[in-house]
C-alpha cells in the first residue's frame, strides 16, 4: 500500500487542521486511527457536512459507511 507524505502547508479551508488531528489521534498506527479513539466533534464543524468514513473490508462489498456527511 502506497502512504503519501502530505505537507500540511499546503492545505487550506481547516483541512490542516484535519491533518494535525489525525496525526495525533492515530498515535503508532500505520494508516490511521482507530474508530474508537478518532472523536469527530474535533474537526473543524465547517467541514462536517463535506466528510466520509469508511471502513474498507475484503471484499469492498462488505465495507461499512460510518459517516456520510449531507
């Protein structure tokens, strides 16, 4: 699996912040944090509306929406 390095310079809109806060709430994780711990009352509120999670299962048929935004 390819993990890009991103730089948060670069992102606008809150989205940095995102980035800081998933950093932080994935601790030693490889790909991201757990559902359990990833609180999303700590992401700017703006771009609540604008978010998906989604947790990937093999097959991709069997994966979970956990959030859909609008």
């Amino acid at each position: 699996m390819l993990i890009a390095e991103i730089d948060p310079e670069h992102l606008e809109g809150g989205l940095a912040d995102v980035y800081a806060y998933w950093f932080k709430a994935k601790g030693d994780a490889k790909i991201g944090p757990s559902w359990s711990v990833f609180d999303m009352l700590e992401l700017p509120l703006k771009l609540l509306p604008s978010i998906l999670v989604l947790d990937i299962a093999e097959p991709v048929k069997n994966s979970v929406y956990r959030y859909w935004g609008r």
